[in-house]
C-alpha cells in the first residue's frame, strides 16, 4: 500500500518536473540518472589501482602495489577511491552539483560511491564529509561533501557525523593553484571538534568530497583527524583527476 502511493506521488511528480540527467539536462526515466549519450562519454574508475591513491592501471600489478607518486610521497590517509574520472566529461555533474543547486543528484552520486568505494566502506566505522566555512556555507546554502556522506551512509549503513570537522579559517579556492599552493592553503585549517572527538576515536574513519584534485585538502583534513584521536582515514569522492605522469 505505501509503495504504491509512493509509485503514484512519484508518477506525478515527474509529470511535473520530469527528472533531468545530471549532466546534461535532457530528460531521463528516473531522477538521479544520466542520459545514454552522458553516460557514454563519462569514465568509470576501476580496479587495477594504486593500492593507495587508487590511480587506475592499465593491467594488474599486484596486490598492494603503488603508483609513482605515491611510492615517492606516500599520502597522509590510507587509501583513497573514486566513482569517475574528472576530467572534460564529467565536469558538468560535479559543478552542477556544486555550484549549480544539482542537490537532486546527491542520492544517485551515493549510490556510485558506495558501488566504487565498498572495498572501504566493509571496513568503515564512520563517515565524515569534509567541512565548509561557515561563510562559504552561509553563501552556498549547503555543503556538497555533507549531501554525499548523508546519501552515502543512507546507501551502505555506515554511519555518518556531518559535524566532527571544522574549517576554522576561509581558504581561498584552490582550482587555479599549484600542488604546492594548494597545501599550503590548506596548511591547518581543520580541526577535530573536541566535543566530537568521541565520535571518531579509535575508529576508522571514511572521509567523503567531491573531488580529489592533489590531496591538498584531504591530507590536511586527515591529519586533523589522527591528531584527534581516528585510528585509520580512507577517502571516497565522486571524481579524481588522473594526472598521465602519475
């Protein structure tokens, strides 16, 4: 009886405002979805990866096995693992959701990530979105790494407590800046509530955003949360940019 009403409010909902593909707007069976064109045209990340960072390999090479960078400057958290690759096709879904009041896109973007990240999410005892400051908040309206850990947690049954970090200083945006000038920008600017701290203490923590660009930000946020008492950090974003050097 309740689906059924369910299926009906859903029926006339779309009747009205007909779902959109997340990228490009065109209309689609059911919200949260991308058209078949779209959906060609994005890349989905998989195993083979760096055991690490998940930068995708051509061809298996072993388990626990590390790209370049990493084997040069092993990063700050565990492991790391994203839905698609960032790049000229995908760059619509993650603006649009950011920028572009695309919230609707938040419970299919869970979905993904709990397929692309369940290796993480089997041993995740806790997910944490990476903060926003208050004022970068207050302008946005709301934080985009918080609407994904929400539908994430709803997705897996993991956990998730949106208030464990704080930013306490706005940073400047970092799409124009180098590696270099993105951690320091990024250089101690999160903190572990101390009244959160029972939250995440002792427990392995599933930090969540919507991009991994350099790690700037994540590796900043994960050393936040050591300091505050997490006994192991993975991430999960949307998106990864794959840099072909790496």
């Amino acid at each position: 009886m309740v689906n059924g009403v369910r299926r009906i409010g859903r029926a006339a909902l779309n009747a009205v405002l007909p779902p959109r593909c997340l990228k490009c707007g065109a209309v689609v069976d059911q919200p949260g979805l991308l058209c078949p064109s779209c959906w060609a045209s994005v890349t989905f990340l998989a195993p083979p990866c760096c055991a690490a960072c998940g930068y995708p390999f051509e061809f298996a090479m072993g388990e626990g096995a590390l790209c370049g960078a990493c084997s040069r400057d092993r990063p700050l958290y565990d492991r790391a693992r994203a839905v698609l690759r960032y790049d000229e096709a995908s760059r619509d879904i993650i603006l649009g959701f950011k920028h572009g009041d695309r919230t609707d896109g938040a419970s299919a973007l869970g979905r993904w990530m709990a397929r692309a990240g369940a290796e993480l999410l089997a041993e995740a005892e806790v997910i944490v979105p990476v903060p926003l400051h208050w004022l970068r908040l207050f302008t946005r309206r709301y934080n985009q790494a918080a609407l994904l850990a929400l539908a994430l947690s709803r997705s897996s049954g993991v956990p998730v407590a949106v208030d464990v970090l704080r930013r306490r200083r706005a940073t400047p945006p970092q799409g124009r800046m180098s590696a270099t000038a993105r951690r320091r920008n990024v250089e101690g600017a999160f903190v572990v509530k101390p009244e959160r701290r029972d939250r995440i203490a002792d427990r392995r923590v599933l930090l969540v955003d919507d991009v991994l660009t350099t790690g700037a930000t994540v590796n900043a946020c994960t050393r936040a949360l050591r300091r505050g008492g997490a006994a192991a950090v993975d991430i999960l974003t949307v998106a990864q940019v794959v840099r072909p050097s790496q």
